[in-house]
C-alpha cells in the first residue's frame, strides 16, 4: 500500500474532531484574508468552524446582510477552497 502523506493528514484531521475544526478555522481564515477586501476583513471581528457551522461575527449591519443573502455562493467558494463539501452552514452575528 502507497500511502501519502496528504492521505495520511486528511485522515488524522477526519479522526480527530478538534484538530480538523482548528485546520479547517485557519485554512478559511487564509482564505478570507486573500479573497476579500481589507474593507470586508477588518470588519469581520470572529470567525470559527465548527462540525461543519462556520461562525462569522462582522461588526457591519449592511456588511452581514450582504453576506448573510449570499451565503450559498459563499459557502460554495470556501469549500472549493477546502477541496471538501465540509462547510454546511454560516452563523452570522
């Protein structure tokens, strides 16, 4: 068996509950960094992923609307992103 160490990590991060949520919490936040405005990240105070639930606290009202009524595309992104259908809901607050 040929085992590669990209096989091996999914498996670990799979396995261990805690350990994906804190790989899947950074890799998004990578993402977020990268994908949007400095505008759209200083306003987004918190953000954690959860058993598939990414909480997303932004201190805009307009900016959460926004969001909030685009969140399947976004969703849709951050999990082409993760090259996982991992990400099944967005907790704004």
């Amino acid at each position: 068996m040929d085992l590669h160490i990209k096989d091996v990590l999914k498996h670990y991060i799979r396995k261990d509950k805690k350990v994906g949520d804190a790989y899947y919490t950074q890799k998004i936040k990578s993402f977020w960094a990268k994908e949007f405005s400095q505008s759209i990240t200083s306003r987004t105070t918190s953000l954690k992923f959860v058993n598939g639930k990414l909480y997303l606290k932004v201190n805009s009202a307009p900016l959460r609307h926004e969001l909030f009524n685009n969140r399947q595309m976004l969703m849709d992104k951050i999990n082409v992103h993760l090259d996982e259908d991992i990400l099944h809901v967005i907790d704004f607050s």
